[in-house]
C-alpha cells in the first residue's frame, strides 16, 4: 500500500504524560556526549536558574518517539518501517526541558509528498507541560519507500 495522502492534516491525540526523570536526562546526555554540568549536576543547573538538571536539546526525540509511534502504528498510512528513513529534523524552541517537567506531545502530519514509488512525509510534533505550556516543537521528515 502507498503512503495514504489522506494523512495529510491529520491530528492525533496527545500522549500520556511523561515524567522528565532526572537519572534519564543524565542517561541521554551521556549517550550523546553532553557533558556540559547543567546536564548531569542540579547544583550547576539551579546556578543557571533552572529547577534541575537540564535535558540536551535532542532529548525532544525522546518524547516526539512516542508520537511517531502513534503514526507508524496508524492502520492507513500505509508506512512501513521496513522502508522508512528518518532524513530530516528541527526543533524550535520556547525553553528546554528540565527534569521534573511533566510532558505531552501532540503530533500532526504536515505534509505528504510523492517521490516516484515513494514519498515524504513532514510531521510537527507539539511538545508541552502537562499546563498546556509551550516548550518545543519538532519536525520531522521521513522519507517512505515504495513497495518492491
């Protein structure tokens, strides 16, 4: 099945809320080399003004996880892992995301583009305090292949 073109548009509901544990924000920095102290150290990041420990800007990934997920498993959309590459990614910013932060994401599918047997697929991903506040939204563009 191609990729289906009605996904364009398409909103899905926000996932549960999640926990920004302080041990899994030092758990990613480690994983990508973050070694600034506000990353690891919540003495150094209240020294910067911030409650606790403070998540590498990539940890947005982790969250944005759970609403791909929620694409991927959509029974028309006609992705398949198997075929799928994850070829772009953007955030922009309100505040960075600190431990304690309790967390939802909303996605959306922005935009779906044909490519031969293939196509692309942009996806906005809202990411907010349990408040409704604002702290990042992230776009991600997967490109699809065609079936064989």
């Amino acid at each position: 099945m191609p990729v289906n073109p009605e996904l364009l548009g398409r909103e899905f509901p926000p996932t549960p809320p999640y926990l920004v544990g302080r041990e899994k924000v030092r758990e990613f920095a480690r994983a990508v080399f973050a070694e600034a102290p506000e990353h690891h150290d919540p003495e150094a990041a209240r020294a910067l003004g911030y409650a606790d420990v403070v998540a590498p800007p990539t940890f947005a990934m982790v969250i944005q996880d759970l609403t791909l997920q929620q694409l991927l498993a959509e029974p028309d959309s006609g992705i398949a892992l198997e075929r799928t590459i994850h070829a772009k990614q953007s955030f922009r910013w309100t505040r960075p995301i600190v431990a304690g932060d309790e967390v939802t994401g909303r996605i959306t599918v922005t935009g779906v583009r044909a490519m031969g047997a293939g196509a692309m697929v942009t996806s906005e991903t809202v990411i907010a305090d349990v408040e409704g506040g604002h702290i990042v939204t992230a776009t991600s563009v997967l490109l699809i292949g065609g079936e064989e």
